[in-house]
C-alpha cells in the first residue's frame, strides 16, 4: 500500500502557529477529545501513546493551559500502518525465547493468574476429570506460549492424561510426554485424537513408562521448555475425605496407580523428594539446551496436622542440586495460580485455622552456568 505523508493524512501541524491559532479558534467542540479518552479509543498503553505523539504520528493540540488531540485527526491515524503496528505491537528481532509483541509478552511477566478451565460439564473435559490430578491445557498454554517459539520442542515427564501434549497441539509446539500408567498414556493419545483432532497425536511422542528410566535414554540439549506437575508425594492418599466419597461415588480415580514406581507411593517424603529433583527434574534439566526455561506447578499440603511446603522445600532441594553433565538451575520467580472457584470446606471451624489452599505455584527456572 503506498505510504501517505502525516500531512496528507491531516495529521501533522500546518506550518505557521498564526495557521494553527486560526485552525484551533475553528475546532468545533464536540470534536476536542482529552489524551486520557484519545488513549482509550486508540486502546494504546500510555507509553505507545506518548511515542506516537513524539513520533508526530498524532498531533497535540494546546489551547492556554488545555492539551488535547482532534477526532478526525485520531481517526485518520488509526488508519495508517504505525497505528497498527503500534496497537498490535511487533516481535522484537531479538526475540529467541516465544513468539509474542511486547504487547503480549507484559501481562504473561505477572505473578499470579487464575486458573481456567473448560468446567467438568463440557464435552472437552470428559478424559482429563477421569484422571485425580489434571492440570488445564489453558493454563499451561501461557507458558508454552511465553516460553517457546513455534515449532520448539517440550516435555513433560509426568505426562498423565495429556495436558501439557494438548496445549503443544494446540499451540503448534511438540511435546514429549511421559507417563508411568498404560491406563492414563493410553488416554492422552486419545484426548488428542477425539479433542483436538484424528491424527493430531502422531505430531507428539507419548512414553509410556518411569521418567527415572525414560529420560536417561533421551539427548542432552534436546527440548526448549520442560512444563510438568509432578506427583505431591502421597498427597492423594491424605485428601479430605469428602472429596475422596464424591470420586468413588462417580466411579473415578482415586490414585494414579498401585505401581510402586509411582513417585506418589513412595513413603517416606525425604526420599520422594530426593527422587523427584536428582532422577527427574535434574536429568530433565540435562535434557534442556542452554538458556531454557523450566516450570513446575505444584501446591503445599498437609499431611493429618502438619502443613508441608511442597513448593519451599522444593526449591531449596533445585537450588543445591547439579546438573549431570553440568550446568544449574536458577530459580527465577513464583507465579501463583489462583484457584478462586473452588468450594470453601470448614476443616478447622468453629476451634483453628486450617487453610483452605486454593493456588498453586508455578517454579520458574532457568538453565545456566553457574549459580547467580
Ligand atoms: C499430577 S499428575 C500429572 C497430570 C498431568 N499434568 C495432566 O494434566 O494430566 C502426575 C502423574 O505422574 C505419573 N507418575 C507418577 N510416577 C511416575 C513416574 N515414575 N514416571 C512417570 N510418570 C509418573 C502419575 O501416574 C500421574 O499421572
């Protein structure tokens, strides 16, 4: 499209400030529009909104104290290319990690977002409440999105029923997905095939058997983002009883499995975490090219009386950890998952305060060198 000159788009000021006194005692009114209502037609951040101006892409126009901008004039920019660049944003060249404009990439840099989920009802959710502890395909879309291009390589070496191998389907990553049970490995090729489409599964590599074998058999440097939610030791084994009565009652899962490799059937809590962060997530970080992101969701827990800080001990464990073949995992931030639509249960009421934990924690970390 040939470019028009800001002039010929009416956008710059005339030449001579008597031309712009004799233009402004002209502006009828209705059309003077106030920068924070010029922002919020344009749905330009105050940042984006001031480079325009100093671009000369908009004219401010000033009347005594008054600054304001023309309603025809704003309406002509938002016709060019700058307005749409501007609005939409651009992929920084320099871009490697994800494939978002700086637009996109801000609100994914909070550090809390709510869960989302398709709710038990939907004709999509019927595979993943078969199983006890699904994470949602539209939560971990977001990190996907934020932490790999399209095209990248992820893995999930606690695979369950698929979420993480969804969400790379849906968001044209591929996903290495490894599950310990035949009977959850077996639905998430299905999920795929019934929920995102026949022959979609073939696009993604489904292991079924123990990430402490599996992973040691796979390359160093081979994936770009490792997004997982391990097993909370015995946590399914110790939650509230009347959750436990509603899954029984609708026939459903109460446990992963009997399989004494199921890292939620290992006793004691010390050696579950040892064999979670030096046979799993260490040998997943091998597998991690340099520079790449890993996120763990998990929660904290109780078992009878004592809260255990899952997520704490977790990191403290990451932090003293090595990599085999080299390298560290620095932890860079904690996001919270909200999960504010989750029934309210009177554990301590009327006599102490038991929590009703209704987030979960997403570690961050980066693969590098050496420690910050
Ligand atoms: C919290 S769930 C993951 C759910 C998954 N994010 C999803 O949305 O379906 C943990 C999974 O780890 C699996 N698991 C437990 N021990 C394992 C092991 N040693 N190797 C591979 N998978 C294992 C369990 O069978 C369970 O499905």
């Amino acid at each position: 499209m040939e470019q028009m000159t800001l002039a010929e788009l009416g956008l710059v000021k005339p030449d001579t400030d008597s031309k712009v006194e004799e233009k402004e005692s002209t502006i009828d009114n209705s059309q003077r529009i106030s920068g924070s209502k010029t922002m919020q037609i344009l749905g330009l951040s105050r940042h984006t909104f001031d480079k325009a101006v100093k671009g000369g892409f908009l004219v401010q126009h000033v009347d005594g104290k008054k600054k304001y901008y023309i309603l025809s004039e704003i309406e002509a920019f938002m016709t060019t290319e700058e307005y749409k660049q501007m609005s939409e944003g651009s992929v920084d060249k320099r871009n490697t990690l994800n494939d978002l404009t700086g637009k996109d990439w801000l609100p994914e840099t909070k550090s809390f977002f709510y869960q989302k989920g398709l709710g038990a009802d939907s004709p999509e959710a019927q595979i993943e409440k078969l199983h006890p502890a699904p994470y949602s395909f539209q939560d971990i879309g977001h990190l996907i999105r934020f932490f790999t291009k399209k095209g990248m390589r992820v893995l999930d070496p606690f695979g369950g029923v698929g979420s993480t191998a969804k969400a790379c389907e849906v968001d044209g990553r591929v996903c290495t997905s490894i599950e310990l049970s035949s009977k959850w490995h077996e639905l998430s090729i299905k999920r795929l095939e019934t929920e995102v489409g026949e022959g979609t599964s073939k696009n993604h590599i489904f292991i079924n058997g123990d990430s402490c074998e599996e992973l040691l058999k796979l390359d160093d440097n081979s994936v770009d983002f490792v997004v997982t939610s391990p097993p909370y030791w015995g946590i399914l084994g110790k939650i509230d009883q009347k959750v436990s009565k509603n899954r029984v009652a609708n026939n459903l899962e109460t446990k992963y499995s009997e399989d004494d490799k199921d890292l939620g059937n290992v006793d004691n809590y010390e050696d579950f975490l040892d064999i979670l962060v030096n046979k799993v997530f260490m040998q997943c970080a091998r597998l991690l090219r340099p520079g790449k992101y890993m996120a763990l969701v998990v929660s904290d827990f109780r078992d009878k009386s004592d809260f255990i800080s899952f997520h704490s001990d977790l990191v403290q464990k990451m932090n003293k950890s090595r990599i085999p073949g080299g390298g560290i995992l620095n932890l860079q931030g904690i996001k919270i998952l909200l999960q504010n639509h989750k029934s309210l249960l009177p554990y301590g009421y009327p006599f102490a305060y038991v929590e009703n934990i209704h987030h979960q924690y997403i570690l961050i970390f980066k693969k590098e060198a050496k420690k910050k």
